[in-house]
C-alpha cells in the first residue's frame, strides 16, 4: 500500500493504526515525518511551544500494528515500511527500509545509508576529503541520496585522482600557496602546529609541519630550523653517551683488572700458608717423602698453625687420592701398630686394613685414632656387611 498524505491525514484525525509491514510512503509523507520544522502549538495553560508537526503520541498509534524490534531476539524479524529514492548519480529509485523505532523517536536519516568512508585511512584524510568532493558533485548528504554502487565507483575514482595528485613532488608547495584555497584536494593534509616552552610554561608557536593523506610529512622553513636544532642537540646527546659508555667500559676494565691481580695475589699467598705446605706435602700421592722417618710422622700426624677445616675439604674432596696419600699411610701404620699389627676382632695378622667406625673426622683422623680401628680384610668385610 502506497501511503500519501491524505492518507496520513485521515489516520491522524480517526486516531487509528496506518503503518504496516511492507507499506510505501511517499515524499510528502517521508518529509512530514521526520524533515517538517516544530511549529508553535497553545498548551492548556495559555502558553505556546514548539511541537513537532506529528507529535510522539500519534507516531505510536500510527506505529501500534507494527512489531517493533525485539531486544530479547535481535535476530527475529520486525515490521519495515519503505520509501523509493532516487540516486543523484544515477537517476534510479531504490526503496528504503523504516523501522518502528525510527519513526517513533523521528530518527531516519538519509544520511545513515550514505556511508563514505575509506579502509585503511590511517590519518582520516581521505575520508574528510571526500566527503567535501560528495556535497561538491552530488549536494549535502543529508538531503540527497546515492546509491551504494555510485558510492563505491566515486570513491574509487576519486582515490586514484587523489593518490594521482600525492605523488606529486611539489604538494607541499600547492598547500602552502594561494592556488589551494577552496580546492577540496587542501582536505588531504592536515597541519600540525609544535610549541616551545618557555621557562615561565609559556608556549610559543615553533613551526607548522604538514602531514599527507598518504604519509609524506613536509614543513615550513621555521619548523625545518626546529627539526636541525634538534637533530644538533640530539647529535650533542649521543656523544655524550658515547663517551659515558666509554668511560664505564674503562672502569670495568680496570676493575677486572684490579681483581684478577689480588686473586693472583691471594693465590700466592695461600700457596706459601703452614695449611697449604701441610697439604703439599702429606696431602698429595705424588708427594717424595720419607713415611718411615720418626719426625716426618710427627710433623704429619701434630702439625702446627694448620687450618683443620681445609685440610678436611681438600681430603674429602679427593678422598681417593687422599688415600694413596703419605699422610694416610703414616695413620694407617700407627694404628696398626696401636694394634700390634692383629685384627681387633678375630686376631688374625694377615691381610690388615684399617677401618673406620665413623666418618666424622675423614680426612683428618690423625685428630680423633678412636674412630679407626685394625681388621683383617674378612671382618672389614663383615663390618661393611653390617
């Protein structure tokens, strides 16, 4: 059903319901709705004010078969009416779809089916300029409509001609001249203003750079000296790291340095240590001594001015080799002769080793004989069994 306004007319007299899923209205209709200016009304008190032409109330009525968008099921259909409008380019009618909601609150706009916009418009400079191309070759967007397949053939016509004019080595020049004004081309740069602080917070203006739709960024001479003062200042500041880094390197150097030679210096002087000849010579199975001689025992098995701590370490350490070692043999011989040379267990003289009941003292057991004991290889045996 086609709706004219006489149509309208009637339904707004009779109070009665009009729209219904799938109408047409016409222009008039369309412009009463939702273009037609407030107009002064009397209210009950005397006064006037300004009322829309239709008011809410009778836009619900006129609305009250129509279902309405369901916001529990946003999927589920809801009632439409439509109106045909033409393409400014291209001259055919297309219908477009009014909802409920639209018509209650008076919120369609042609505009909303006008979408020009660009993918990829990093700096939003195609798309504002554009639009001022549109309002040029086709009138404002809010009063006339262009079908989505003119849209899309002016938007790429007018991207290659824009891209066509970036590629020019002189737009920067053409913005800055007065040839620009009024071009819509000027809406593909935008300026940006820097400020210097002054001391007192001031901002002063220091110079405008210009930056392209497409990237490019150009400037004005006093910005130019700005960019050269701060390329200088940041050429000042890298020489100083640089010399900072240098200097910090040197110091490590030198620090290692400083390091290496008291470790070289503390070396030498645990080498020449009472613990450290102790442990040369008793401690170390290459070690050329004379285990038989009366005052090399003594010496390994009282030592004097020795570190017992280290000693212990070093022989645990290498307890393998601590056992091929002088100062074990020296303690193995007194305890077997402690033991007049017989397993303390069975007697027997053959075969004798020399075994320890607790490792607390290994290493150093020259300290504590009564952790050593002499057994022949069978009860050493035995005991280990244990």
């Amino acid at each position: 059903m086609l709706i004219t306004r006489d149509i309208l007319n009637k339904a707004l007299e009779d109070k009665v319901p009009l729209f219904h899923d799938g109408d047409y209205i016409d222009d008039d209709v369309l412009y009463d709705l939702f273009c037609a200016p407030a107009i002064w009304k009397d209210l009950p008190n005397g006064k006037k004010d300004l009322r829309t032409l239709i008011s809410k109330s009778d836009r619900d009525i006129l609305c009250a078969d129509m279902k309405g968008y369901n916001l529990k099921n946003p999927k589920e259909k809801f009632d439409k009416v439509y109106c045909k409008l033409q393409c400014k380019s291209c001259g055919e009618f297309f219908p477009i779809h009014i909802t409920k909601s639209q018509i209650v609150n008076k919120s369609f706009r042609i505009s909303d089916h006008v979408k020009i916009s660009i993918s990829n418009d990093y700096f939003n400079l195609f798309s504002s300029a554009f639009k001022v191309l549109y309002n040029i070759k086709f009138g404002n967007i809010y009063n006339n409509y262009v079908c989505k397949p003119c849209i899309d053939k002016f938007i790429s016509d007018s991207k290659q001609e824009a891209s066509k004019f970036l590629e020019r080595n002189d737009k920067f020049d053409w913005f800055l001249s007065e040839e620009s004004l009024g071009d819509w081309k000027r809406k593909l740069f935008r300026i940006e203003t820097t400020h210097f602080k002054l001391e007192n917070g001031e901002e002063i203006e220091d110079g405008k750079e210009i930056r392209a739709a497409n990237g490019d960024i150009g400037a004005d001479e006093k910005f130019k000296e700005w960019q050269k003062h701060n390329e200088e200042v940041r050429n000042h500041q890298r020489k100083l790291e640089e010399i900072r880094r240098q200097q910090k390197q040197d110091e490590e150097v030198e620090r290692d340095r400083t390091r290496k030679a008291n470790e070289l210096f503390l070396a030498r002087h645990q080498l020449n240590t009472p613990t450290q000849r102790y442990i040369n010579k008793f401690c170390n199975k290459d070690s050329d001594i004379d285990i038989t001689d009366k005052e090399i025992q003594r010496e390994a098995l009282s030592p004097e001015d020795v570190n017992y701590e280290a000693i212990q370490k070093h022989n645990s350490k290498l307890y393998r080799e601590y056992l091929q070692s002088p100062l074990w043999k020296i303690i193995s011989s007194k305890v077997k002769w402690n033991a007049n040379y017989r397993c303390e267990k069975c007697g027997s003289t053959k075969n004798l080793v020399t075994h320890h009941t607790s490792y607390e003292f290994k290493g150093i057991e020259f300290l504590a004989f009564h952790t050593l004991q002499c057994l022949c290889s069978k009860c050493h045996e035995k005991e280990h069994e244990k």
